[in-house]
C-alpha cells in the first residue's frame, strides 16, 4: 500500500513539473514570435492607382488657355528644366506634377487673361526603370507612357525559362530616399486573376528571380 501511495505522489510530481515546463516554453515561444515578427510586405492590392507624374527634363507638356487660344503652345521641358512661354518668359516646369504647374501658370497669367481657365496636359512623359534577373534582355529601359511592371518585362523580352512569376519585386526611391519593396504574383496575372493597377515611377527596379532547382 505504502510503495503504491508513493507512486501516484510520483506521478502527481512529475505531471505538475510537465505542466509548468510546457507553460514556459508556450511563454517564451509567444516572445520569441513578438520579438522576430517580420514587417508584413505590401502587395499588389495595397497599392494606389497610377500616381501624378513629376515633370522631368525632354517631358512633353500642352498649355491651353480656353480664353485666348492664341497663347496655346506645346513644348518639350528644356536641359535647364524651364519652358517659354508668351507674355510670362521662363517659367520652371521640372521637380512638380502638372498640376502644380498648371497652379502656378494660372497666378502668372492672372493679369493676362480674364479667367482663371487655363490647363496643364502631359502629353509624353521620358519613364526610366530598370528590368534585372531572368529575363532575357536585362537593362534599362525608358517608356514615354506610364506602363505596368509586366509591361516592362515583356519589353525586356519576356520571362527567361527559370523565371519565378510567382514573386517578382520591385524597389522604389521613396520621399525621403528610402527603398520601398513591392512584390507581385504575376503568373496568377497572366492566368487571367483581376489585379488592382499598379504603375512604375521613374527609376523602378524590376528584379524577376530564379526558381530553385532541388537537384
């Protein structure tokens, strides 16, 4: 009777102490997992829609003026970053949107023309971005429209034979000079799944991977 008593007080002993170290370990577990937790990564859905272009040097812009059509011009945005126009000179057109442009043109003209109509239009717009990994011709490349990365990849010849659709990246300059990362799915694309639009911006790096091979 006394060795069974001392038994079950064993057992009682050793089914408290699994219990406390199964506790410690799910606690430390739980900090662990807290503590490495990766930045989620944004992906195609989290993104805007075709973002205001900034004017650049050999971008092309239409001013029109409802009012005084004759004032109308077309003009490529010169090496200095200025274009010329009637009645107000020089006026810097490079480092803004046209919209800010199209703003400022209308406080410069407000003396000349007797409403405030007055319309900024980009009509070609110089976008460098550079494709790199499986594809068959890596590089640079510049588009006068803004285009999508798939686009981009398919003037930079189209998916090598190892390419790995499922996890092309891209990253971006932001604001404040840091790189922002970006990944897209595109063979879901290419099997007809609906995407949200996503547009590159001038200096996009376009990085298709490899696929790892086992053997």
């Amino acid at each position: 009777m006394i060795k069974i008593k001392n038994d079950l007080a064993h057992q009682s002993r050793l089914i408290r102490f699994s219990t406390l170290l199964f506790a410690a370990l799910f606690m430390l577990a739980g900090c662990q997992t807290d503590q490495f937790k990766e930045i989620p990564e944004k992906t195609v859905s989290e993104q805007p829609h075709l973002d205001t272009i900034i004017l650049r040097e050999g971008d092309v812009v239409k001013i029109a003026i409802p009012d005084s059509p004759n004032l109308d011009t077309t003009q490529s945005i010169r090496r200095d970053g200025r274009i010329t126009l009637p009645l107000v000179g020089d006026v810097v057109a490079v480092g803004i949107t046209a919209d800010e442009l199209q703003q400022n043109l209308i406080k410069l003209y407000s003396t000349q023309i007797s409403s405030k109509e007055l319309t900024v239009t980009v009509v070609s717009s110089s976008i460098p971005v550079f494709v790199t990994g499986a594809v068959l011709r890596p590089g640079k490349l510049s588009f006068d429209h803004p285009i999508m990365p798939l686009e981009a990849i398919m003037e930079a010849g189209g998916f090598a034979p190892n390419a790995d659709e499922k996890d092309v990246k891209l990253m971006r300059y932001n604001k404040a000079g840091r790189v922002e990362t970006y990944h897209f799915n595109l063979k879901s694309l290419m099997q007809g799944q609906q995407e949200e639009s996503f547009y590159l911006k001038p200096f996009d790096i376009i990085t298709v991977p490899e696929k790892f091979n086992w053997f």
